[in-house]
C-alpha cells in the first residue's frame, strides 16, 4: 500500500479559488493524506482536490466518525496532525465524538469542516451546523474563515496550534463562499499571529534543583509514565533516568510502551485494572514523579487515598494540569524530553532504595496478573498472549472500548512506545477499528492489529470497505463474548448479577460480513484451532477479520472498584 | 468568595463565548462580566466578578482561561490597588412633587438625573457596586420600574503599594 504523496509546489499554476489556495497550503504543510469525506458545502474543495490529486492524496471513508478515529490513529502513531475534511450540518456533527477523543487524549489533528455561504450563516439554511459553537469546549482552537487573505495564516497557525505544546485538534470551519471564491491577484505569504499562546519548554531549574535533592533524599520512589512522554518523544531519556537512579516505573493505560515492559525496574499499568505492584507502588511510595500523565479518576482511584505518604513531582507541558486534582509540591511546567535532560544531568545521587525496590519485586512475584484456564473455551486473556506471541510483540496495537481493550493493555505488553492506541479519556466504542486503519496508513510496513469487542466493532465496522479498497493489511480480532462485557462485568459484580441489556442475542456473522467486504474471514472458538490458524491469517497478505469466541464470564481483574483507593483492589490473587 | 479577574483579550469573533463557556463548564458562578475595547486597537478588555469556592478552584479557573489562545492575560486584582466601578441606571417612578427630595437624595452619591417625564425619572449612579447598591436601596421607597447596570470594569490603580502583592498564580514561585 502506498499513499500518493508529491509535495513539490506547484508555483506555475497559481490557485485559482479559495479551495486551490487551501490545497496548496495543506501541501505546503505537508500533508500527505487527507481523511475526507464530501457534501454540497465542500465541493469546491473537493473540485480542488481533483485538479490536485497528483500532489496530495484523499482516503474516502464511510461515515465522518470512522474517517475522524481514523485520523486519530495516524496522528498517535506519525505524532503529526491528522487532517480532517467533512462537509457542513451533518458532516461536522458526525465529526464531535472523535474531536472529544481527540481533546481528551491530546492528539493533534486539523478538522476543516464545510460551512453554509456568509451571506445565509444564521438563518438555518440547509445543512447548516453551528459548528463553532458546537465545538467550543471539545477543539483546543477553533476558526471560521471570513476572507480569503486570512486563509494563509489561519492555516498556519491551526498545523502550529494542534501539534505544538499540549497538543489537540484545532477546526476550521469554511464557508462555501470562501471556497468557492475566485482568487484575485497574489495571496501574501502569513506568519503565524498568536501572541496569547507560547507554551513553556524548558522547566524552571529552581524546580529541577528541587527534585533532584528530593530524589536524593528518597527512600521509596516511583515514576508515573504518562502520555506526555510520547508526545515529546522522550522514551529513551525516561528510561535512561529510571535506570540511571534505579527508579521503578508505572505507566498509565496511554502511557504503554514509554517504558519497556520487560525491564526489571517496570512495574506495568496502575489504574483501575493496573498491576497490584504498580498500585501499591504509587500508594506507599514516598516521592511520586509523573512525566506527563493528567491523574485521571481511573488512574488515581478515590483521590483520598491517592499516594497519601508522597511528595508529588509533576513535570507537563500544560500548567493547568498541574494540582488539578492532586496536591503537587514540586510543578514543573515542560516538556517531558527537555525536563528529562536537565534532570539526567544535574542529578547525581541516587535515592537509597534497596528495601523498596525488594517489596516491588515481592510484590510483582506474588501478585502476577493472572487468569484460569478452562479447558471449555477460550479465554480472552490468553487470546490476547497469543496475537503477542504470533505478532513477536512487535504489532501495533488499536483497541476498543471494554474488557478487551484492558486485557490488552494487560497481557500484549509493549517494549516500545508509539505502537498501542487506544480511546483513554473518552472512552469511545467505536474507536479501535477506524484508529488501526489509520495507523496502518501511517505505518504501510507494519503489522497492525484491532483488537474490537463484538459490540464496539459494530459502531464503525462499515470501515471495511475502506480496508478492502486499499488493500490495508489490518488484522481484526473480535473478542466475542456475545455481551457488552464491561457493563456486563460491572452489573454482575456491581449490581448484583443484574444483568440489564448488556447481552448480544443477535449479531451477524461476522465472516460472512467480512467476505461481504471482500475481506477474508474466519470464526474460532477453540485454543487449538487458534494456535494452527493464527500465524498463516498474520502472514496473509491483506485485511483479515477473525471472530474469535471467548468465554463471556470473564471479567477483568484485579480492579479498583469505583469508589476505592488503590491499596483497595480485588480480585489480586486467583479466585 | 468574590475575586475581580481581567482578562486582556484578542479581539477576535467567539472570545466571549470561550471565555464564559469555560467558566460555566468548570462551574463558576459569574457575578458580573463587562467587556470594552482598550488602548490597543484589536485588544479588549473583560472584567469578570466570579464566586469560587477555594483558591485551589481559582488556580484552576486562572489556568484554564490562560490557556485559551485568544486570551493575552489574565490577572487576578482583588487584593491589589484598584479603581473599580459601575454605572447603573436606575428608573424611580415620580410625580413632580417628589423630585426636590430625590435631587437631595442622590446628590451625596454624585448621581445625576438623566431623563424625565410625567411619571418617572431617571437616575445614573457611577462607583463601586455596593455604593450602587446602597443607592439603589435609599430609592426602592419611591418605587423602582427599572434597573440597568453594566456590571464592574477595573483596574490597577498607577502606584501599587509594596507590602499587598497581588498573589501570582504562576507555578514559577
Ligand atoms: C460510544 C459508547 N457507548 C457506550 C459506552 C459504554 N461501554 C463501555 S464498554 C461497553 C461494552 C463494550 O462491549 P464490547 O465492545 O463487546 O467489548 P467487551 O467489553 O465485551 O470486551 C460499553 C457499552 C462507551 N464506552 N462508548
Ligand atoms: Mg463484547
């Protein structure tokens, strides 16, 4: 698979309209693909994008929320803007799910949404959103066009704005009069006018200093690892740090991958469904330093009891998120890599931590993440161990929304970071299909896997057509357990065993759907059948679906339950 | 508690909306909000009365708005030296024969009658609100038709003393 991409500007042929301008701009920002989708306010861009399709290349979805995850997935893997074309009304509203998920978990994209004429903005006219409005709180910028000559410079600043600092997505909203404008004389060259927004790089050396002798004096440290590291892209200097002073690490749920896995000094996940070493690590620890991780309820548990015994380090790029929710005693407004240079090179001593580093590892050896056996079915767990092992670990990974997507973040453990996706803050079914075709976009050589629950599969699954058009090897594992097993899990154990509409009685055949598609597909509900099947459908040389029938009782474990602290898990031990 | 916040702003269609979206979002009561243009052209200024609960909540509040793009500044000036006023414009209904004891009424607050017809007339108060207030209360026996206010627009005044810094919320201590 290989997307077009030319990105040699064309000056001989000047832009003719509002909408050429706007395609050579997007080029001169060099984008390669757009995730689009067309509609009456936005074909004079799409007329643009014909005269243009030598030089920037359009993937053609199925619906607005597919194409915007898709987008998602490819900004969370490149670490650069995903590019969003969706027409006006309904275009833009199927947009504000992936928006959200795109502003919770700070993903850069640029969504350019299709707006009515100036002349009728405000009378309802036909498919006419108020999409600024709209997207106010959900977009970390937002900008409607009203002249042509601002199109440069807003375009400049909405790339500058989504990828820079925190990142997030900006909009542009575009009417179609500015579009299908006919451009007169030179459109001047922009810079970027933003004086109300420079975000803070390097840390205060005073707070660094602060650190590093709280980090000397420390006998029980821990390392939260969030997402703020991938952002910056400091993985190495992370584990280089953690290493350096023998620092145990915990990750968020996005966190995954920014600290290899395999390292004695990794303690996994901590949240709601984390390690029972990681939790007790942040519960007990004396000195807590978290590179870029927000302190989400499912991380921190009742805030109450969250890291009670700690002096709280928080090194983020965005200061508002710093003493949000936890008392911090030592802010550092960064970025992650620049912080973690200064640290690595002006701390010297290390913290006396050998009895704590013990009980870790006691903890790790007694508290294992664990499932059963059962000798009837396939367990989803183990599943999960399987697409490790036939994927050697090296898979990107893109999950849903459910007891899946913990049992992969549990079990298909990452050494390497930017390789696993997935819907964190928002929490979007729906998510994980369109997100792995996007990161297969991005990355054509890789082995990228979806690992779907059965009902989230089918808010977006029409994206087989796309993946089937393109030929995108995407791997598609269903975890069917004929039930919205999270809510399932939670009713059960929750609820008492109420178990209220969260069962599939009906679903469709999924191999029949996939070959529908044109895509190869196959059903499994056995262990042996996996191991024979699972290594010739990951060699095979295109889009495969394989609707795997795993045992629908099992729950996730250990967990937080709602309400409790982290030193309040259950289910840390088999049952 | 109340705390007098401004914000320096761009100029720019929404901002209004952004800013007290947020505010309402992150559950802040806003007592008051007057917006105006400054001596620079393309910059306004907005005077936001607000009631929070702690100054944790206001720390959060004060991030949250900085981190809109549009928005230059934001300055908490409850505790420093201030101007701070408001004009309230306030209907009384009155016969003729009231009007001398009115005129006496209002003339300590340096108010001034600015309409007048057979019924009522009309009062304009400038000062801080509680000056307006109390205005508005000596003025409720004769009748009140209507009330306008337009809400507290400050600023610091030229010399601050030294000891009552503003707190600074940056994180830079
Ligand atoms: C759009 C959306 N609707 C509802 C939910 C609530 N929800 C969370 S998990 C879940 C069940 C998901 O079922 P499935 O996709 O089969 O995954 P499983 O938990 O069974 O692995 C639901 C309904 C959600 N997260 N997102
Ligand atoms: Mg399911």
């Amino acid at each position: 698979m290989k997307v077009e991409a030319k990105l040699e500007f064309q000056t001989s042929t000047a832009p003719k309209t509002g909408a050429d301008l706007l395609i050579d701009l997007l080029i001169k920002e060099g984008v390669e693909t757009i995730f689009g989708y067309p509609g009456g306010a936005v074909l004079p861009i799409y007329d643009a994008i014909y005269r243009a399709k030598d030089r920037i290349g359009h993937i053609l979805f199925r619906h607005e929320q597919g194409m915007i995850h898709a987008a998602e997935g490819y900004a969370r893997i490149t670490g650069n803007p995903g590019v969003v074309l969706a027409t006006s009304g309904p275009g833009a509203t199927n947009l504000v799910t992936g928006i959200t998920d795109a502003m919770m978990d700070s993903l850069p994209l640029v969504v350019f949404t299709g707006q009515v004429a100036r002349s009728v903005i405000g009378t309802d006219a036909f498919q006419e959103a108020d999409v600024m409005a709209i997207t106010t709180p959900i977009t970390k910028h937002n900008y409607q066009v009203q002249s042509i000559s601002d199109l440069p410079r807003i375009v400049k600043e909405a790339f500058h704005i989504a990828s820079t600092g925190r990142p997030g997505p900006v909009l542009v909203d575009l009417p179609k009069d500015i579009t299908s404008g006919a451009i007169s004389g030179i459109v001047e060259e922009a810079a970027i006018d933003l004086p109300g927004y420079q975000p803070t790089f390097k840390p205060n050396p005073l707070q660094i200093k602060k650190l590093a002798d709280s980090l000397a004096k420390a006998q029980k440290p821990v390392i939260l690892s969030g997402a703020g590291v991938l952002h910056a892209k400091a993985s190495e200097e992370l584990t280089a740090f953690a290493e350096k002073h023998n620092i145990p690490v915990v990750t968020t749920l996005l966190g995954l991958g920014t600290f290899p896995a395999d390292s004695p000094l990794s303690l996994g996940m901590g949240g709601m469904h984390g390690t029972y070493a990681a939790n007790m690590a942040l519960y007990e620890s004396d000195l807590l330093i978290n590179f870029g991780a927000r302190f989400d309820d499912r991380l921190t548990g009742n805030l109450k009891h969250f890291a009670p015994f700690a002096k709280v380090a928080h090194i983020d790029i965005d200061p508002a998120e710093i003493g949000k929710n936890v008392p911090t005693q030592i802010p550092i407004v960064a970025d992650a890599k620049v912080a973690l240079v200064e640290l690595l090179n002006h701390t010297k001593n290390s913290p006396k931590a050998d009895e704590w580093l013990e009980k870790l590892v006691k903890y790790k050896q007694e508290f294992p993440l664990w499932y059963k056996h059962d000798p009837n079915g396939m367990c989803p767990q183990w599943l999960v161990e399987a697409v490790h092992k036939v994927t050697n670990g090296k898979a990107i990974v893109s999950t849903d929304v459910g007891q899946h997507q913990m049992w992969a973040a549990q079990f298909y453990t990452f050494n390497e970071p930017h390789r696993w996706i997935t819907s964190g803050g928002l929490g979007t079914m729906g998510f994980g299909f369109p997100a792995a075709i996007g990161a297969q976009i991005a990355a054509p050589e890789s082995t990228v896997v979806a690992i779907v629950g059965d009902a989230g599969f089918q808010m977006t699954l029409q994206e087989l057509s796309v993946i089937y058009e393109r030929n995108l090897p995407v791997k598609i594992i269903i975890v069917n357990n004929g039930a919205l097993g999270m809510v399932r899990q939670w009713q059960e154990l929750l609820y008492d065993n109420r178990i209220s509409e969260s069962l599939l009685n009906s679903q469709p055949d999924f191999v029949k759907l996939a070959e529908s598609y044109g895509i190869r597909g196959m059903k499994i509900d056995n262990q042996e059948d996996l191991i024979a099947s699972l290594p010739e459908l990951f060699a095979h040389n295109g889009p495969v679906l394989v609707d795997c029938r795993v045992l629908q009782q099992e729950k996730v474990f250990p967990m937080m339950p709602p309400g409790a602290g982290l030193h309040e898990m259950i289910g840390v031990k088999p049952i | 508690m109340k705390r007098i916040i401004t914000l320096t702003v761009q100029d720019r269609s929404g901002v209004l909306n952004r800013v007290t979206g947020l505010l309402q979002r992150r559950q802040f009561n806003i007592t008051s909000i007057s917006v105006g243009p400054t001596e620079t052209e393309g910059v306004s200024k907005m005077t936001l009365v607000v009631d929070v609960e702690d100054d944790q909540r206001l720390e959060q509040v004060t991030k949250q708005l900085n981190k809109q793009i549009d928005v230059l500044k934001v300055s908490d000036i409850t505790d420093k030296a201030i101007v701070a006023r408001e004009l309230a414009l306030i209907k009384v209904t009155s016969g003729s024969q009231l009007r001398s004891e009115i005129n006496g009424l209002i003339d300590p607050f340096r108010a001034i009658i600015v309409d007048v017809c057979k019924e009522s007339i009309t009062v304009q108060v400038t000062g801080k609100p509680e000056k307006v207030d109390a205005l508005i209360d000596l003025l409720r026996p004769f009748g009140i038709k209507e009330i306008a206010r337009t809400g507290l627009t400050a600023f610091l005044r030229g010399h601050q003393p030294q000891v009552n810094e503003l707190v600074t919320y940056s994180l830079l201590k």
